[in-house]
C-alpha cells in the first residue's frame, strides 16, 4: 500500500504537560482512519500538527516519503494545498458569501479563469447540497451549514488528504448524517482522511481504520472489526467513557 502521511515518535508539550510522548502511525492512499481518545488526549492538536499549524517538540512527518515538520510556512502552504485541514467550526471569512468562501483557495492558488473558478465552485457546493446557499453570509448559515461549507472549501483544490477536525460534534442527528454522506462521497472519489472524533458511531461508518490515543501514545491502531471485538478492557469500556 502507498505511503501518504507517516508520523514517527511526535511528541509535544505544552509548558510541562506532555500531550504525545512518541506517536507512531502512518496514512496509506485511499483510506479513512479515526483519531479517537478521551478529552484532552490531544487529538485536535495532533492533526493541526501534521501540517505545522502547531509546533512539534520532536519527531519526524513525512508526506509522499517527503519530510515535512522541517519546513518553513512559504512550503508548508504548498503542502497545505494537498493535505487539506477542514475546522471544527467551519472557520468560515464572515466578511465574503459562501461562493467567496469556497472559491478563495481556488483564486489564491490556481491559475484557472473566472468561469472555471465558478463552474468548480458549483460543482463543490452541490456535493455539499450547498448551491441555493451561495450567496448567504456565514452569520446567515446553521452551524451545520457552516461545517458543510467549510467541507467544500477544504476540498476545492482537489488534495490528496482530508484532515476532520470533529465535523459532526454538537449536531443534530440529521446533519451529522448530512456531513458522514459528503465524507463517503469525498472517500468514494478518492480522497484519503484522517477524522478527530468522540462520535464512535460515525467513526465506525465512515474509517477503515481506528487509531486511540491513550497517554501520550497510539494505544490501538486496527480495523473496525479488532477494536469491535477486542478483550482489552480500555477498547471495551471505550466507547462510553467518550
């Protein structure tokens, strides 16, 4: 299996608490894994530094078996570009509509004319059942509207992997299956995830893979069949201490 993101003993502190103490996992092409742990195991931090949105202590980040913790911002923009970080809150601009929003990264890193802009632009808010929204402000949208355009604009430049920082957390039963559908027809077309999650439900229907974040380690990395049938008595009682 091809190699896309490989993490090699990543740790992190933050003045004397340690977060990761040695994290160990790698993301191959075409997969979806979960990033499950108790609060406070670090998982959002963990995925904000896969592309130096935080700052690592130590260890190593590799994208394409490309060195990547080491570089400053000018390139780590670039690999932003292809390893795609999609907010909790969606992290909308308030001041600009959703068309803006979603075409932003298009206009600031192609070279595509106006009407290609726009032709992808509503092309992506249709995935994201998002089109009769384009002209609305973000203070105009629900927060599971926010998230579902924050989804599109996280995928605009076509990458390679899609970092899910909680898309699904304090939603309502139907948008949190809005946002698992647009994160199946994302997987569907290719895209390789990693999804930060308490939702256990969501991770098990969406991921081939679940990684558990436990004292500042990967305590368990496996299909979902292992850790639904795992004996550890952590895995076990998992699932209703998140």
């Amino acid at each position: 299996m091809e190699k896309l993101l490989e993490i090699k003993n990543l740790t992190k502190k933050f003045d004397e608490k340690e977060v990761h103490s040695g994290v160990n996992f790698t993301l191959f092409k075409g997969e979806t894994i979960g990033l499950l742990g108790n609060s406070g195991t670090g998982k959002s931090v963990l995925l904000r530094s896969l592309i130096g949105l935080e700052e690592i202590d130590s260890g190593e980040i590799y994208y394409r078996h490309h060195r990547i913790d080491q570089l400053k911002e000018p390139e780590l923009v670039q690999v932003r570009t292809k390893v795609s970080y999609s907010f909790q809150n969606g992290a909308l601009f308030d001041s600009i509509s959703v068309f803006e929003n979603v075409a932003y990264p298009l206009f600031e890193h192609t070279k595509l004319s106006e009407k290609e802009i726009e032709s992808k632009v509503m092309e992506i808010l249709g995935l994201v059942n998002m089109v009769e929204a384009k002209d609305l402000m973000p203070s105009d949208l629900s927060g599971g509207m926010q998230k579902r355009v924050g989804l599109a604009r996280s995928m605009a430049l076509n990458p390679e992997v899609l970092l899910y920082d909680e898309p699904t957390a304090g939603l309502d039963p139907v948008n949190v299956e809005l946002v698992l559908s647009i994160m199946n027809e994302f997987k569907k077309r290719g895209f390789s995830g990693i999804f930060v999650t308490h939702d256990i439900p969501a991770a098990k229907k969406i991921c081939d893979r679940l990684l558990i974040l436990k004292d500042g380690k990967i305590y368990f990395d496996g299909k979902v069949n292992d850790f639904e049938n795992s004996s550890d008595p952590f895995i076990k009682s998992f699932s209703s201490s998140v």
